[in-house]
C-alpha cells in the first residue's frame, strides 16, 4: 500500500511537471521504477521512460548556453519561492485585491524553492554523468 501511494505520487507530480517547472520525466520514471515493484505494467513502461529521461538530461548539458540558462531558470525559481516564502505586503501599484497577490502564500513558495533545489541538482548529476563524455551518451544508444 506505501509503495503504491509513494509511487502514484511520484507519477502524478511527475505528470504536473512536465508543464510546470520541474522534472517530469525523472519523476515519472522513479513513480513507475516504485510501482513496477507491484505491476508488471509498470516494469513494460519502465525502459522507454528511463531513456527518455536520461536522453534529456544528456542533452541539457551539451552545450554552455543550456547549462547557463537551466542554472539561471532554477535561481530565478529559488529567489522567486524565497520573495514568496517572505510575503511582503502588495506595492503600492498593484491593481489587483490584496488576495491575488503571490496567491498560494507560503506552500507556493516552499515548492518553488524545493523545484529550484531539484533543478540544479538535477543539472549538477547531468553534468557530471554526460557533458563531455559521448561515451555515456552512447551507452543511452545500446541499451
């Protein structure tokens, strides 16, 4: 029961990722690598997945500019869960209510900081398993 609930969750953050800032497919691949402990579904689906996911992280760290520009996407989300996390009043020049300003409060900028951590993280272990090494993107290839 633990594995599935841990495994579901893993996979449905997964899924919210992939259009939020975050790492979906690692997510996903790490819900599926639970729930294939139970489901033989999840163990067929478990391969595809963990190539595409490892695939995308090669290819994150092929070049300078998409180092620099993930680094720089996660400290923006960081300072933003910080500002967040702060929650200081709405300026002078906000249009909106007061309740529309940095909606979600506290939770909403403890995961910011939290997806930001995960990114560069994320970026730190693509580095060092893949930039340079063609041979550990070539072994992605065999497998």
């Amino acid at each position: 029961m633990t594995l599935e609930v841990v495994g579901w969750g893993l996979v449905l953050v997964g899924v919210a990722a992939l259009v939020l800032p975050g790492p979906g497919l690692l997510m996903i691949f790490g819900g599926l690598a639970v729930l294939s402990q139970q489901y033989e579904w999840a163990e067929r689906r478990l391969e595809p997945v963990k190539y595409r996911a490892l695939r995308g992280a090669a290819e994150s760290v092929e070049t300078w500019v998409r180092i620099a520009m993930t680094a720089l996407a996660s400290l923006v989300l960081i300072g933003c869960g910080v500002f967040w996390c702060w929650g200081p009043p709405p300026p002078a020049w906000w249009p909106l209510d007061e309740r529309w300003w940095l909606p979600g409060g506290l939770a909403t900028g403890i995961t910011q900081v939290v997806s930001g951590l995960i990114g560069l993280a994320l970026l730190v272990y693509s580095y060092r398993r893949f930039h340079g090494k063609p041979e550990a993107v070539a072994a992605l290839e065999r497998d």
